[in-house]
C-alpha cells in the first residue's frame, strides 16, 4: 500500500458526460501528480500541484482540469467525455523535494462508452 | 526533452532463469533522476528503485539488482532466479528537475512473463 487513495476505483460513463477523480496523497506530501495510462500513449504525465498550486502541465487536453485543495487532495475533471479518453488514470504524491521518489495511488479506470 | 527507451517490448523466461530489462535514456541535463517501477496484474504501480546522476554504484536488493552507466546512458534491471511473481509490466523512467517539477517521463514498458 503506497499510502495514496483514490476514487472512484472504476468509473463507467457514456461521451460527452463530465466526472470527477479524487485523490488523496500520502500524509505529509505536497505534491500530487495525474497521469493517464492507455494502450496508444503508454503512462503520460497531466499535471502537477504543488501545495495548492498548479507547478506544471503535460499533456493535458482543454477538456481536462484540475485542483488541489488546502486539504492537499486533488481533484481531476474530465469534461466532454470521449471514447478516447477511456484509459486508466493515476494520481502520485512526493515529498516537497522535487527529486524524490513518485508513490502511486491504485488508480481509476475510466471507460466511456 | 527527456526520452526513455524500453526496446524490449515482452521477455518471457522459465522460472528460476536470470533476466535482464533494459533502459537507455536521453537528456541534456547533468542532474537527473532514473527510477524502475512495476506494474503487476493488478494494476497499481510499484516504485522499485531511484538513482541519481551522480551515483553510477551498482545496487543489488535481495534478488533484484540495478545497473547504471552514463557512458551509454543506460539503467539496466537484472531478476537473478526469477519468480512467477515477477511477473509483470516493468517502467522505466526518468526525471529532470526544474524548480518543483519533477514529472516522470516513461518507457513504454517490457512485459515480464515467467512461467513455472
């Protein structure tokens, strides 16, 4: 068990709908991080927050948004679904120092149909 | 831009074998960060191993042991008697830090069968 939560576990919902993926990071981490895992693109980093604030971005399409909260958890919305974005989506947390090690979460799998 | 190489795509090996998987990495930066992670059936994602640039020692952890030579930027993994719980998708990747970003770019990973 990394120590990183997220939910929902499996996600099933039809194009053009909008959900939201919760993350929960290690106690004591500043940093969240999504990525998104599919057959096509392999493991592809989103986004980073960073105590509240957004530090970087990847490839994250318009549609997709994100938010980490004085909590420290993080929130990822995907908005106008497509069949495309059916992929599995991970949030990790590191400590404040950049080059320490990523701990993953289970991850949510996300299939629009 | 960092690129990380995973040219083995699926080994298959007969347990108790050694097994070596790849890893050859592209960055212009002197600071960097390699890490190894598995990825079992189940599907999380399992951190096994970080090295920094500046640190080419070998490590060996119980079975597993890591390879580092930045004279051809490589950071192989060896399973010395694999397990048929070895068996899985391994990642590797690389991390360059710029200020609090520190994204991790990944291989595209090498699938790791073992049967019994």
């Amino acid at each position: 068990d990394s120590g990183v939560t997220q939910t929902p576990k499996h996600l099933i919902t039809a194009t053009g709908q909008r959900v939201t993926l919760r993350c929960s990071p290690r106690s004591g981490d500043l940093s969240v991080y999504w990525y998104q895992q599919s057959l096509d693109q392999g493991l592809q980093f989103l986004i980073q927050y960073y105590n509240g604030e957004e530090r970087a971005k990847g490839n994250i399409l318009e549609r997709f948004s994100a938010q980490q909260f004085p909590d420290l958890h993080s929130e990822l919305n995907l908005s106008s679904l497509e069949l495309g974005d059916s992929a599995l989506y991970f949030c990790a947390s590191s400590s404040s120092r950049g080059y320490n090690e990523q701990f993953f979460g289970p991850g949510t799998r996300l299939t629009v149909l | 831009a960092q690129k990380v190489t995973q040219a083995q795509t699926e080994i298959s090996v007969v347990e108790k074998e050694d097994v070596t998987l790849d890893c050859v990495y592209e960055t212009r930066d002197t600071t960097y960060y390699l890490f190894w992670y598995k990825q079992p059936p189940s599907g999380e994602l399992v951190f096994l191993i970080r090295r920094n640039s500046f640190d080419e020692q070998n490590e060996i952890s119980g079975r597993y042991s890591w390879n580092f030579q930045k004279s051809t930027s490589s950071f192989n993994f060896t399973i010395t008697a694999s397990q048929v719980v070895d068996s899985a998708v391994y990642f590797c990747a690389l991390s360059v830090v710029t200020g609090a970003n520190s994204k991790l770019t990944f291989g595209k990973g090498i699938t790791l069968s073992v049967r019994p």
